[in-house]
C-alpha cells in the first residue's frame, strides 16, 4: 500500500528546483509538446469561429442590401402602376370619346331624340 505524506513547504521549493533542473535539456527549456499542440488546436478552432462569423455577417449584410433593392423597387412598380390607372381613367372618360368623335370622326351629338313607342 501506497502512504501518501503531506510536503513540507521546504520540500515543496526543492522538488519546484529538481523540476526547474530536468526541465532544461543543454541550456533550453524543455518543451511541452502537449501543450503547444492544445494551443494550435484552440487558435485553428478559435480562428473557424472568427470566419464563420464573419461570413455569416457578411452573407447577412448582402441579404440585407438586396432586401432593401428590392423594396425600392416595388415602390416604383407601384408608383407606375397608379400612373398607368390615372392614364387608363382618362382615357376612357366620355368627354374625351366626345371629343374624338367630333374631331376626328366628324360626328354629331343631336339636339333631341323622340323615341316612339307602338303598343
């Protein structure tokens, strides 16, 4: 069976200067490779989410400005379709048949009509 035993905290700077010592390998420190490559995963993970947002809120932004072209546009087609009912109106008012008939065609309206009606 293991006894654990609780260090001492001169013991503790010891062991710290044993570690500080193995963990210099011809003057360099020695590396943690395990870490480093944590790292490198969270800076590629980190950087995906960064581009990933910026395309989405790009992609938002375009969505956006087609959404507004478009609006415009309707409001235009509908400007134009009223002008064209306002033409359409005015085309078909009876004073402007009168006047072509007139005019153009050389007709007369009578002054009075009789109708007769035989029982």
């Amino acid at each position: 069976m293991d006894i654990k035993r609780k260090i001492k905290p001169s013991e503790q700077r010891e062991v710290a200067a044993n570690e500080a010592e193995l963990t210099l390998i011809k003057g360099r420190p020695r590396l943690n490779h395990l870490l480093r490559s944590r790292c490198r995963v969270a800076f590629v993970v980190f950087a995906i989410l960064a581009m990933a947002v910026v395309i989405r809120s790009g992609i938002s932004a375009s969505r956006g400005y087609a959404l507004v072209a478009t609006q415009t546009q309707a409001q235009q087609l509908e400007l134009e379709n009223e002008r064209l009912r306002v033409e359409i109106a005015q085309l078909k008012s009876p004073q402007r048949i009168k006047q072509i008939a007139e005019e153009e065609l050389g007709m007369i309206v009578p002054r009075k009509m009789y109708f007769s009606h035989d029982r």
